[in-house]
C-alpha cells in the first residue's frame, strides 16, 4: 500500500511538470530530455503495471501523452530552425 502511494506521488509531480510544459507555450524540450523522459515514463508505466499499482500506471501514463506533445512540439521547431537557417544561405 505505502509502496503505491509513493509511486502515486512521484508520478503524480512529473505529470504536474509535464502538463506545465505543454502549458508554456515558449517551452521547447530539449531533443534529449523528450527522449530521457519518455523512456523514464514508459519504464514507470510498465513497472506499476507489472506491480498492480493501476494509479501510478495512468498518472505515469498520462506524462507519456505530454512528453509526445512536446516532442511534436520540439520536431516542429526543430524544422523551423532547419527551414530558416536554409533561407539565410
């Protein structure tokens, strides 16, 4: 039980500093913490799964779903950067 709650509370802040990312609109994530966070969430989703910890498994899910809108947001801009750069040239 206590082990649940923790991980409830642990992925219920990285949604909360997910959300607030997507939230700023300005925030471009870095191509490498897209990647890092992605990975931590999807670890974090499967482990409360095989667990049973149903709560922290959505909580840590719902991060993925942010993380994939940021990294939409990071490619885009990404491109914009590219697009620009090769119009200066």
């Amino acid at each position: 039980m206590i082990v649940s709650v923790l991980l409830s509370v642990t992925f219920a802040c990285g949604l909360f500093i997910a959300l607030a990312h997507v939230f700023n609109k300005r925030f471009i994530a870095p191509t490498y913490d897209v990647g890092a966070n992605l990975t931590a969430c999807g670890s974090a989703t499967a482990a409360s799964m095989l667990l049973g910890n149903w709560v922290p498994a959505v909580l840590s899910a719902g991060a993925i779903g942010c993380w994939l809108i940021l990294a939409r947001r990071t490619f885009r801009a990404r491109v914009a950067v590219s697009e620009t750069l090769e119009l200066d040239h």
